[in-house]
C-alpha cells in the first residue's frame, strides 16, 4: 500500500484544486493545498487551470440543469484533465497513489 493516496475530481466551487486525500488532517491540506506537493510548477498551474476551467461546466443559476458546454468542450477538457492526471502520477511517482474518482 502506499504511503499517500490522494483522489482526483472536480468540485464544484473548488477553483484551485481536484486533490483530496483521504485523511482530513493531511499534511498536505484538504482539499490538496497544490503548493504543498512535490509537483513542478507547470504540473500545478495546468491543474488549478483545469479547476477554474471546470467551474464555467455549470449553471451556476441553476445547477441541476444540464452543463453549459456542448460535448466538443467536455471531450478537450477530460483529454486536458486525462493529460493533467498522468503529469501529476509521473512526478509524484511511487509513493502515491492518485484515484481517479470523476
């Protein structure tokens, strides 16, 4: 088993990260503080664009309703995020365990 293990989604109204550990006292924050991991600083600003990117997925006047974005936004955005998931799992290597939990 390793060490750390985070899951990766999106969250409405969480603009900065889709990382969560399991443990809410995590050293690393919770949500995932992206400053905090041992990631580059590429890897870190790609996944907080990402999250931003994904807020503009919802009716914010209703969210309920179906997502604002026609299916060619969501196709670039889960390459961008399926990108972004495989950069962070690379960097952080062995160690951690990253879920994908969208």
């Amino acid at each position: 088993m390793h060490p750390h293990h985070l899951r990766f989604f999106f969250e409405a109204g969480v603009p900065h990260t889709p990382l969560w550990p399991d443990d809410v006292d995590s050293l690393y924050g919770s949500p995932c503080e992206l400053e905090r991991l041992p990631i580059s600083p590429a890897t870190r600003a790609e996944l907080a664009r990402l999250c931003e990117w994904y807020q503009s997925s919802l009716d914010w006047d209703y969210p309920p309703d179906p997502s604002p974005w026609p299916q060619e936004e969501w196709e670039r955005f889960t390459q961008q995020a399926d990108a972004a998931l495989d950069a962070l799992r690379r960097e952080l290597g062995d160690g951690w365990t990253v879920e994908d939990r969208r």
